[in-house]
C-alpha cells in the first residue's frame, strides 16, 4: 500500500465498502446474517484512506463496525461475506460474525465487540514489536465512544511513557451508538483529551479520504521515525442507524441529510469528473466492476459450507477437574 495510491483506486475501494454494506443490509432483512449488524456507510474514507497508509506487515485493530476496514486491508469479499453469514469458508470458519472479523495472515485482528476492547490489545502488539525491534506499527481504529471509557486513558499512558509504536485512529461520529458526544463527555475536544498524555494529535475531515490518507501517512512517518504514539481524529458520520437494532430517535432526519451532502463517494467522483479524470462512462465502470465483485461474494457464501460438528469442540478450552 501507497501513500502514492491513485484517486480511481481509492473511489473503487470506497465503492466496494459502500456496495458490500448495502448488500448486507439486504440480506439481514432476508435473514441471511443474523446476529448483529453495524455498517459502515457514510464513513468509507476513514477506512480506505487510512489503510494505504499502512503496510502489510503493521498490526490492524478495528472495532465491531470493522467490515470496511477488512475489505480495505485486503482481505476478500468473498471470504467476509461468508464469515458474515456463518460458513466455514470465512476468515474465521464462521466462528466470528460481523462483529468479530479476524484474519491473522493480513495481521488483522478483530473486530472487538466490546468499546474500547482493542485499546490495550494495541498496546501490547506495539509493546511486542518494540521489545523484538521489529520496524511495525500498530494501528487501532476506535470510535469517540471509547474515549470516554477507562481502556483508552490507560492505553495512551502506557503507549506515551513507554513511547510504543502506536497509531491511535479515532473515528469520531458524534454519536456513542445512541448518545451525542456532548452528552456523554465534558471535554469533547478529543484531541486535547490525546494531548494530555503528550500525544502529538492531528484532527482531520474524515469525509474526504486524500485528507484522511495524507493525515494517516505523516502520523504513520513520525511513528515509524521512532517518535511514539500518534493519536488522529477523523470527523466523520455514519449515515445508517448504529445498528440494525436502532430506532434511530436520538437525531434529526434533516441532520443525517445534511451530512449526506458531503458524501465522500459522492464528493470524491464529483472531484474527479470535474478535473477530468474520470467521465460517466468510466464512473458507470466501476460501478459495474464493483457490483459483479459483491454478487460474486454472495454467491460464494451462498455456496459454502457450515462448519462440521466434530469440529465445535476445537478451539474450546476447559479446565478438568482434579
């Protein structure tokens, strides 16, 4: 992955994320995923961004709405969409979900449930590479919600004092799944919250994914120079309801169509036909490109295979009686 990653490819992975999420939506009222189901649309270029600024072998820790940053980091369509319905050929044998992706050959390790969860997750992977000398970061993407949470005032002190290679990635929504950021912390300046640990901190506007890969690319630079953590806030918005779940009442229809309006697909091609590097025709293209690569997922994971009985005891760990 590039910082040098051109603006065609970067709509086409925010499309892929977009269409991947829509296609879900659809087969969870078809009861084809069940259990829970966070998506990610509205906020495609916190993850796609991000990740060109990180390279393959740097740790990735994402939180429970996790399916876009997992197609971005490379992991396949295909594969996701049949751990999101449960089959044995998902990245985790089914075993995981929607809120638990895993793969460890893209070192790509959740998808945690619990808010916050990954923080101190991250802080061990960092403190890992830092005591075997290995050149890695750690990046953990994490919503403002966590920073509320006990996890991260421990997480950024621990990764301040012992100045780890960690990339502390905020993806700021205004919203801890039903409670305005106002409503729930005093301070909501998050980056001055980062600061108080000595954190050098960046804020960026999550809806427009070149900001948000240059932001990632130079806190990612200082963090491999050896200069310590990084904390980067990407203002952002999630379009849909937190989850399938959600009622949606704690905000105005006329507050999400505001935010619709800078739609970074929507933004970023308009960017582009106007400066003449794409046309309709190209645009209609990828569009196609991307649609025939989710009906192909579907059909994978509509193909696969659930995982054999003998196997559900694998994995299990119990403590025998002595």
């Amino acid at each position: 992955m590039s910082n040098a990653t051109s603006p065609v490819t970067l709509l086409k992975e925010m499309l892929r994320v977009r269409r991947f999420e829509e296609k879900c939506a659809e087969l969870y009222g078809a009861g084809k995923i069940r259990g829970f189901l966070h998506l990610y649309i509205g906020e495609e270029a916190v993850a796609v961004g991000a990740m060109q600024a990180l390279q393959p072998e740097d740790a990735i820790i994402a939180t429970y709405r996790e399916h876009g940053h997992a197609l971005a980091r490379g992991i396949s369509a295909g594969v996701l969409m049949a751990e999101m319905y449960g089959k044995y050929e998902g990245c985790s044998h089914g075993r995981g979900g929607s809120m638990h992706i895993f793969d460890a050959r893209m070192r790509f390790y959740g998808g945690n449930a619990i808010v916050g969860g990954g923080l101190p997750l991250a802080v061990g992977f960092a403190l890992a590479d830092k005591l075997t000398r290995r050149p890695h970061l750690t990046a953990c993407f994490f919503g403002e919600g966590a920073v509320a949470e006990g996890e991260f005032h421990e997480s950024m002190n621990l990764a301040a004092l012992w100045q780890l290679p960690v990339l502390f990635l905020c993806e700021n929504n205004l919203y801890a799944m039903g409670t305005a950021l106002e409503r729930s912390e005093s301070q909501t300046n998050l980056c001055e919250k980062a600061e108080s640990y000595r954190v050098p901190v960046r804020a960026v506007d999550g809806m427009d994914v070149a900001a948000v890969m240059s932001a990632t690319a130079q806190a990612a630079a200082e963090v491999r120079g050896g200069g310590g953590p990084q904390f980067v806030e990407f203002r952002t918005y999630r379009f849909r309801a937190h989850s399938m779940f959600d009622p949606e009442l704690y905000r105005s229809k006329a507050e999400v169509e505001r935010w619709k309006q800078r739609c970074p697909i929507k933004t970023c091609t308009e960017r582009m036909v106007g400066q003449g590097v794409l046309d309709a025709a190209s645009v209609a293209a990828i569009e196609r490109e991307v649609d025939e690569e989710i009906a192909a997922a579907v059909s994978y994971a509509e193909s696969g295979t659930w995982e054999p009985v003998e196997n559900l005891l694998q994995d299990v760990y119990t403590a025998r009686a002595t």
